[in-house]
C-alpha cells in the first residue's frame, strides 16, 4: 500500500482507493473513501483536485464526480482517461491500486444543471472525457426528478474510446423515453447506430430538431471542441444564457 509521506504539507480529505477498475483500454474508473468515513457532498457536474504522491513528488489534478452525490456509500467516484504523456493520468491508469492514499480537495465548477424540479428538458454535450460530469448529472436528475428528460450528444474518436458506455447503456434502458444518447464518432461508425464523423452544426441541427424544447444546455470538453460546439449553438440561435460550459483544461485551484 502506498501511503502519502506525512512530509508533504497538502490539506484536504485523506482518502483511500478503495476501488478501480478498466472502463475502456485507455481509462479508468476509480473508487474513493474519505478515511474519516465523512461522505464527499457536492453537486452534479462538480469537480474535485486529487493530490497524488507519484515518485516522492506531490502532484495535483482535477477531476470530476461521476456519480451521484450519496451513491457508493458516500464514496466519490472518478472516471480519468490517459492523456498522451500524460503524468497524473498515466499514472492513475497504470499504477494506482486499491489502498493508496490520496488527498482530495474541493468540490468546486459552476457546471451544475439550474436548480429546479422538472418538467424540463437538458441538452448535454461532451467530448471523450467530458462526459464525466454529464453522468453524474444523468444519475443524480433521473433518480431526482421523475418529470425531467437529458438527451446527451458524446463525442468519441470511436466506438473503443467511448467512456461508460455499459453504464449509459443501461441509463437508456432503465429509463426509455426519459434519457437518450447521441454518439457522434470520427471512425468507425458504419453498422452502429451513431452519428459518422465530427460534430459540426449540422450534425447538431438533425439531432436537436428531433428533439423536445431544450430549457438548459450543458457542455464539456477540450478547448477546442467548446469553441466549435459554443459556435454552433450560436449559429442555431440558441441564447448564451441557457448554456453552461466547463472545458477541461489546465488544473485550476478549488
Ligand atoms: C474542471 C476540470 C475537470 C476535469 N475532469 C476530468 C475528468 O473527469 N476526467 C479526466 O480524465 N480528465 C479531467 N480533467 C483533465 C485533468 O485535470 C488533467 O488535465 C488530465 O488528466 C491530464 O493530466 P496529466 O497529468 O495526465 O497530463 P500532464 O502531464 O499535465 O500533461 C501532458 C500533456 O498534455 C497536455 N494537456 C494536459 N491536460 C490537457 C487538457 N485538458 N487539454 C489539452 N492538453 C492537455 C499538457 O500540456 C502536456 O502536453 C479535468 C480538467 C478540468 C480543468
């Protein structure tokens, strides 16, 4: 067990892995317990900065909460995709393992749905990893608000980077007219019900017109898909004011 050397002078919640697991080739989904058994309370679609301690050195990322405050037993779940050369999501997908200790801070981010009880109607767009928040939201108002429907339009290279899919699979089933998914994927789309290539705003003008009236659009990913999606929604004639974004970008303090 690799235990954070008490030398290091970083505050925030001491926290144990207590589960991580594959969620494609090239992410991970992990499990984390504060050790004082305090339960993590944020909002949907809030972020948290995970303190690692990788090779002596103590490192800061954030990252999003992916499921729904309370579920886990109060446990914060992460979902991190490995960025080409990247340290800290290297590391979290080829060494961390149940029974490191990190130190978690936060929550923190303003990408939290308005608060209000349905009936409504969201529009959630995200690229590769972005998706984290959208399934927090999806897990937390499916379960909340019985007279809200999302529609997420994901974003994917293709079908092997697609994160939490089994588990948007399963949202879709379990909640049939009330959550719907648009894939749209660069490669390898033929034979799979998704939209073939990059998003652009006709691909976003066909999904959205078979859509109900959208009351708040929720976006998240690069910087560069952010200015493209934001583009685009301007061009349909969307409000800025129904729009919320987050890009994932460099690390920013809580
Ligand atoms: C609010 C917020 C929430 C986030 N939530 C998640 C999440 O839930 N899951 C997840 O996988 N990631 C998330 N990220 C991204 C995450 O914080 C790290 O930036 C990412 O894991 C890369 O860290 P690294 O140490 O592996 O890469 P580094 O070693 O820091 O960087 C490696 C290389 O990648 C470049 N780079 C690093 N990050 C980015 C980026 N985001 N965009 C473009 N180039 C980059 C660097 O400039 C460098 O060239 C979030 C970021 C923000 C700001």
């Amino acid at each position: 067990m690799e235990k954070i050397g008490t030398s290091v002078p970083v505050s925030g919640r001491r926290c144990k892995v207590v589960c991580i697991k594959k969620n494609t080739a090239d992410s991970v989904e992990i499990l984390l317990k504060d050790e004082s058994g305090e339960p993590f309370v944020f909002k949907p679609g809030q972020f948290f900065m995970v303190n690692v301690e990788i090779d002596g050195q103590m490192v800061r990322r954030t990252y999003s909460a992916t499921n729904a405050p309370g579920e886990f037993d109060g446990a914060l779940r992460l979902g991190v995709k490995r960025r080409p050369g990247g340290l800290v999501s290297g590391y979290m997908n080829d060494r961390l393992k149940v029974g490191d200790e990190v130190v978690v801070k936060g929550p923190g981010g303003k990408l939290v749905p308005t608060e209000g009880r349905g009936p409504r109607h969201l529009v959630l767009i995200a690229g590769g990893s972005g998706v984290t928040p959208m399934i927090s939201m999806a897990r937390t108002l499916l379960a909340s608000e019985p007279d809200t429907s999302i529609s997420l339009i994901y974003c994917n290279r293709c079908l092997d980077d697609v994160m939490f899919l089994q588990e948007l699979n399963e949202l879709v089933d379990s909640n049939h007219d009330r959550f719907r998914v648009f894939h749209v994927l660069k490669e390898n789309a033929e034979g799979w019900s998704a939209c073939a290539g990059r998003l652009n705003v006709d691909i976003l003008r066909d999904i959205l017109n078979g859509l109900p009236a959208v009351d708040e659009y929720l976006v998240c990913g690069t910087p560069e898909m952010m200015t493209g999606v934001c583009g685009y929604l301007a061009e349909l004639g969307v409000p800025a004011s129904v729009i919320r974004t987050e890009t994932f970008n460099v690390p920013e303090d809580i």
